[in-house]
C-alpha cells in the first residue's frame, strides 16, 4: 500500500481545500495520473500519484481541508485490489458489495470497527458528515441496507425527531450560544440560496479588508487623450500582428508607461517590510484577470526588457491559464506593481485597492468620446479615459503620487516616447 500526500505547493500555502476527487476508490491508477484537485487561496493544484494500482480510499471528502504533507488517500500498488473497508467488521458480507456501490460512497475502514459491548453504526463519510451537519447520531437514522450501512440519502431523510430531547440536554449548559449559532428564520415567500464561499473568495476578501485595515491608502485621479494611441494601432495594427502573431492591445502601451513611470518615482516599485523600505530595480507588473473563481493577478516578468509584441502574448498567455484554472503559483507572486482594467466592464471611473504588499495599483476605465477643449478657441471630441492611481501614504507622498500619474498620462499621450523612456 502507498500513501498519496499533500506535496510542498508554495512558501506561503500550507493548507488546501479538497475541490474534487478525480479518482474514485476502486479505479486504477498508474505513476503520473492525477488523483484530486486542490483549492487553494491562490490557484488550483492537481495531485499526482507516484505509484501504479488501485485506489483503495480516500481519506478526506470533497469540501474538507488538507494540510502539506498530510496523507490523503492511499493506492495499493502494483494493481493490487483494495482492502474491503469493512474488512475487520465483517469480511464475508461487506466483501460481497458491488463494486459500484463501493465507488460511489466509500466506507472508512476504522469507523467501522465495533467495540466489544457497543455497537457503532457503519456509515460513508458524506452520510457522516451530513449526519454532523444536521446535528444528528447515525445510531437513531433507519436504514433500508441489508448490511446495516447508513447512506446519505437516509441521513438526508430522517427528519430526527426521536433525538430532539437527548440533544437539548446534551447542549444545555449554553443555549444562547446555540442560539446564535442557529441561521436566521428564513420567509418562505421571500426564497433565497446559500452557497459556501470558496477558498479563493474567502482569501479574497479577507486580504482586501487586511489592506484597507493596515495601508494609508489614498486614490489621485486624472484622464488621458487616448487618441495618438488609437491612431498609432489603426496605422499599425496589420504589421504588428504579421510581425508578432497578437494584436497590439493597449495593455502594452499602459504597462510600458508604468515601467517608464516607475523608474522616474521608485518609491510606487517599493514595500515596506518591518521598518525597512525595500525599493526593486525591477519591473514585474501584475495584470489583474477577472477568472470565474474570482480575481487573480498573474505577473508579467521583467516588463521593462520586454518587446510590445512580447507584451502582447505574456498578457495573452496568463489571461488564458487563468480562464482554464492552469495558473501556477510562481505566475502570481513576487509582483512589483499591478494595472487594472474595470473598462472593459464599462466601469467609467473608480477607486482601486491595493494589492498588497504592493505600494501602488493603477486603474484603467473606460474609453468615452468626450468634448475636450483644446485651447480658448476650439472644442475636439476626444477618445478619453480616467486613470486612477491607488498608493500606500505611508511611503508614497501625495506629490509623488501625483506627479507619477501625470507621467503616465503623459506617456501614453505620446506614445513614440514609451520606446525611450518605456
């Protein structure tokens, strides 16, 4: 038999959430296969096995919470059949279910172990758990199966009626904390859904709260004439994208702006750590994707050494791993600034958070056709955009941020400059 263990995923991960298991008990195995998938609060990680043979169980149920290096399931290996889970109890019955059966809701060998005197109910984990959940003993739940084996859909349809009086007593010592503990009364005219957050979102949230809790963050404003940019894609569109295989986006032109930016104002590249400032002379820019399990900020390596074109894919490329769960952890950490773009949701203007532990985050919003005056006499419509600039006061004065903001618009208001100060 082999163990399947939780591996190493990251300096800063030391906890999953089981999402799936793509194996279940009884399927075969071979080296290199993966076996679950792993939640974590930054990235889905799928698990492998090291070994060839039989899953023979599966130690954790889809939901629960995992620990690096905690053993999850176990394999028998070399083609080896799974030990019946009810081996020690009752070998002769137990062994004679149908495989199907044990596939679809396996049962955990030491749960049902009876002791001498006592008898201890045999149940699958998602019975045990639904059993935990709805506050009941498995003991009192009936069941149909000829072996005495409670099923989920048995605990999901007793109603626990009989136990009522065994779990008041057993949770007297404090009923308003059980009170409390109870879900609101819900009108059943006025229907609503719950749903568990996933760990991402919980991750989520709790860092943007951390953020605004331990940052002096202030957002300054500005607006950029997008029209010489949109000029220069119109002329330029067709060789760039012989030239490159992408189409030149304005994410390029925004991150180039920003590297030129950081380099004149370092202190927007920079963290504090303890009572240190630890200012980077380099330029790993995150680019914020909105993924259906929530935000994630894939980082672009080394922006300032890189081509519009290899702009262009790196954006592409992580845009795509995010949209298919395929990010990896080292594509979302060690970034130096992060862009973001609510225009392309119609976001007109707004105040961005930051992404900690990260200084400064730049907003991009969308692209309105404004009048614009363009001296005392003459009114142009312009392709216009809001730009916003988050920042740490902390370590960011509010003319240094200013100024910043005004390089970038700067920038992008003659393009051709970004190839020399970009």
């Amino acid at each position: 038999m082999a163990e399947i263990i939780v591996p190493e995923l990251a300096e800063s991960i030391s906890e999953g959430t089981i999402a799936q298991w793509l194996k279940q008990p009884g399927e075969q195995v071979q080296k290199g296969e993966y076996i679950v998938e792993l939640e974590t609060d930054k990235v889905n990680v799928e698990i492998i096995s090291d070994f060839d043979g039989v899953l023979s169980q599966q130690l954790f149920e889809e939901g629960d919470t995992v620990k690096v290096g905690e053993v999850i399931a176990v394999v028998g290996e070399g083609g080896e059949a799974p030990a019946p889970a009810a081996e020690k109890a009752a070998p002769a019955p137990v062994s004679a279910e149908p495989a199907a059966e044990q596939k679809t809701e396996p049962v955990v060998q030491n749960e049902l172990e009876e002791t001498p005197g006592k008898h201890k109910a045999i149940a699958s984990p998602a019975a045990r758990k639904l059993a935990r959940e709805k506050g009941i003993s498995l003991d009192s739940v009936p069941t149909v199966d000829p072996l005495g084996r409670v099923r989920v859909q048995d605990v999901a349809s007793y109603d626990g009626s009989s136990q009522t009086e065994a779990k008041s007593a057993a949770s007297a010592p404090a009923p308003k904390a059980q009170a409390a503990a109870q879900p609101p009364q819900e009108n059943p005219a006025k229907p609503v859904e719950r749903e568990k957050m996933s760990r991402r979102r919980q991750t989520i949230a709790k860092r943007l709260v951390e953020v605004q809790h331990t940052a002096a963050m202030l957002t300054t404003f500005n607006e950029v004439d997008m029209t010489a940019i949109m000029d220069l894609r119109k002329r330029r569109k067709d060789s760039f994208l012989k030239n490159n295989d992408v189409k030149l986006g304005f994410m390029s032109f925004f991150t180039k702006a920003v590297v030129g930016a950081l380099k004149q104002f370092p202190l927007l590249n920079a963290e504090i750590q303890g009572d240190e400032l630890v200012i980077k002379k380099f330029y790993d820019i995150g680019i914020a994707v909105s993924a259906d399990d929530g935000l994630v900020v894939p980082v672009v390596r080394d922006a300032d050494k890189m081509t519009f074109g290899e702009i262009e894919k790196e954006i592409g490329n992580l845009a795509n791993k995010a949209r298919t769960k395929k990010l990896a952890v080292s594509d979302l950490t060690g970034g130096t600034f992060t862009i973001t773009n609510g225009g392309t949701f119609g976001s007109l203007l707004s105040t961005p958070i930051l992404n900690a532990p990260q200084v400064g985050i730049l907003g991009m919003h969308k692209i309105q056709v404004r009048p614009v005056a363009i001296d005392n006499e003459t009114i142009e419509n312009r392709p216009m955009m809001y730009l916003a600039l988050s920042y740490d006061h902390r370590i960011v004065d509010g003319k240094e941020a200013v100024s910043f903001l005004v390089k970038v618009k700067d920038l992008l208001e003659d393009p051709e400059s970004l190839l020399l100060e970009g």
